[in-house]
C-alpha cells in the first residue's frame, strides 16, 4: 500500500522518470547532487501541494523548462487512485483519477505524506507551530470533522484580527468570540485526543531509541487552565484590542516535550532529537494504520547523518516493524541501510533506476 508509481517530468535535474515502490522499505541512494532530495521533494509535494525546500516553486522547474509535470499511483486499503501535478503559468493544478480537483488538500486526503529530513530536529527544538503541525496533520488524517472545525476556527481568528487591527477601541469583536470559542474547544479536544491515541506509541518507541530517557508529552492549549475559551477571550479582550491581535486559542497551542523531567527542547542533542522527532512520526503512522488499515508514505532524507549505527540500526529496525512504506535516501554504499532495502534505486545523471 502506499506510493506504487511515481512519475516526474521537468522537475528539478530530472527530465524524466518512472519509479515503481515497493510497499515497505525503499532506498534512494546516489553521490551528493545526484537528486536524491529532489526525489523525495516531488513525492512530498504531489501530497502536501507545496515543497518542503522553497516557496518558490518555479525553482523547481527544470532549467529552460516552463512546466513540470508530477503523477502517482496510489494504493489504500481498498482501492487505487491516480493523482498528478501539473505547474504552468505560476499556476499548480492538480487531478485525481483524471479529474481536476478543486483544491490541492484532496491530494492530502488521499496520499499521507509524512518527512524526516534535516530539519526535523525542529519539530523538538523549534517553535510550537511545528508541534501544532504535527498533530493537526495526524489529526487531519484520522478525524472526519478535523478539517472543517480547523478551518472555521482560523477563518473567524482572522475576521477578529481583522477588526481588532482596524479598530481597537470599538467593541464590535464580540461577533466572532461565539464561534472562535465553540471551534477552538472543539479543535482543542480533537488534539487532545488525537496525543492521547498516539502516546503509548511514543512511550514504546522512544523507550529503546533514547536509551532508557524517560520522556513526556502534555498538551498545552493556548488559554488558561480551568477556564473556558469564551470566559478567556473575554477577559483578555482589553489586552487584545491593545496588542491587535487574538492571543489566547489553540492557535497558540503546544506540546510541552520532557526528557527525564526537563524540557527537552533545552537539554537533548541534534541526534536525540532526531531520533525522538522520528519516534513521533513512527507514532503516527502506526495509529493511522491501525485506525485506517492503509498506510502512510514516510520520507526519510539522509536517514544516516547525525546518527551512529548503533542507533541508525535500532532505528531502522523500528521503521520495519512498524510496516508503513517508507523512502529513505542515502549516500552511496551505506550497507547497514540498504541491507533493510525492499527496493533500492541508483540516482545519477538525472536518471533514477532501481537496481534490487
Ligand atoms: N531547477 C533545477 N534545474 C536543474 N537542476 C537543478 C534544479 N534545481 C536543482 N538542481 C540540481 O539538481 C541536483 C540534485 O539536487 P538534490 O538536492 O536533489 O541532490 P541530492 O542527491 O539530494 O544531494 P545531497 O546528497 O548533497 O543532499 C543538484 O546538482 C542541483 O543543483
Ligand atoms: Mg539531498
């Protein structure tokens, strides 16, 4: 289940390729510059409907070339979708099943994306937005209602912005109170339960990959503690007017992450936090297969660099174990991870060609 083809088209240093994945383990491995990242970018981008390296998408064009175009055959649990990407014109539009959809989040729905690059140490040692990003994506993926409940949260926060930058002293922002406090409870709890479903995961998996550190996780929801959002917002209502912006709501959400009592954020290593960062994902997408009996597509990026092959190896065997399919890049003759390969493809050239 999972990605079964992939097909890229004018993006990146890639004229043109065509990949079959293997359910489980593959490998992309290749010299630096090979384009092994730019692998995993369109693969990312056919789910998310943005790159996880630029904003400017026209970066990705290949050079002289005015489009590119980025297809994939999908597999759940009960049947298989063709979704594709075409950008033109500065325009992205995307297709499922031959069909234009209306907007890039039904490619999502479909195709669960999930990254582990160089960058995922900030999912514990960056700012909170990338822990609501977290668990708003894995909430997004097994919550019917999450979606709709997130998005009328943020479009009533934006229409109080609004009035509160406009008019500050006015006492007009009461009209959205209602209904940012009944979407933001609700948003609330739906993480709330959502960290709930995936905690012993984490417990399980950070057990063995942190050495015996003992870890926590608590939600932290953005407004005081025995206080309802609508009496939150209400008695801050001064404040915000002051300031001009909403400062209370799950917006303004966390985790607050604990290793052996302390924050984690503060006292882990680049290593440990990778390998903690991880164990949140691995904790995902066992709860999605376990909730959705499909599995999500895990994008791993250099898996090896910042580890030590004791703990690459442990992770590794963790990745299996947990079954989702996963694709993971490497430099060239790195054994310990391409001996849990399903499927290994060689990248040079702008070609990418599966060698096992
Ligand atoms: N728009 C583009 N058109 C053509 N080539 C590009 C474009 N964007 C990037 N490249 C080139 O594509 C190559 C592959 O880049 P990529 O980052 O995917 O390599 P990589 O295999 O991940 O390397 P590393 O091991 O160093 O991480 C690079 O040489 C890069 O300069
Ligand atoms: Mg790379």
């Amino acid at each position: 289940m999972g990605l079964r083809h992939l097909s890229i088209r004018q993006f990146r240093c890639f004229p043109a390729v065509d990949i079959e994945l293997s359910p489980q383990i593959n490998v992309v491995e290749g010299k630096n510059a090979s384009g092994k990242t730019s692998i995993l970018e369109a693969i990312f981008l056919l789910s998310r409907g943005r790159s996880f390296r630029t904003p400017h998408l026209e970066t990705a064009l290949r050079q002289g070339e005015e489009e590119f175009y980025l297809a994939a055959r999908i597999a759940n649990r009960t049947s298989i979708v063709d979704v594709s990407l075409k950008r033109r014109n500065s325009l992205l539009q995307p297709t499922v099943a031959g069909k234009n959809a209306a907007t890039l989040g039904q490619l999502a729905a479909i195709f669960p994306v999930q990254l582990l690059d160089g960058q995922a140490n900030l999912l514990i040692q960056g700012g909170a937005r990338y822990r609501r990003q977290f668990l708003d994506w894995g909430a997004f993926h097994v919550e019917r209602l999450f979606h709709e409940t997130w998005q009328k949260y943020h479009r009533a926060l934006k229409q109080r912005n609004v009035l509160l930058k406009g008019n500050r002293h006015g006492n007009d922002i009461s009209v959205w109170d209602a209904e940012l406090a009944q979407y933001g409870e609700k948003l609330s709890r739906m993480r709330e339960q959502y960290l709930r479903d995936i905690y012993e995961s984490i417990l399980e998996l950070t057990k063995r990959t942190l050495d015996g550190v003992a870890t926590s996780i608590r939600y932290v929801r953005g407004w005081a503690e025995g206080s309802s959002l609508a009496e939150t917002l209400q008695a801050t209502s001064k404040r915000d007017r002051l300031l001009g912006t909403t400062c209370s709501g799950p917006h303004r959400a966390d985790l607050v992450i604990q290793v052996n009592d302390r924050p984690a954020q503060e006292i882990i290593s680049r290593g440990q936090a990778k390998i903690l960062a991880a164990s949140l994902l691995l904790a995902q997408a066992t709860f999605y297969q376990r909730q959705l009996g499909a599995s999500t597509t895990l994008l791993v990026d250099d898996l090896a660099a910042e580890l030590d092959t004791e703990h690459l190896t442990v992770l590794l065997q963790q990745i299996q174990e947990v079954g989702s399919q996963v694709i993971l890049t490497t430099i060239e003759s790195q054994s310990v991870v391409t001996g849990s390969a399903a499927a290994v493809f060689h990248v040079k050239q702008g070609n990418c060609v599966k060698m096992l």
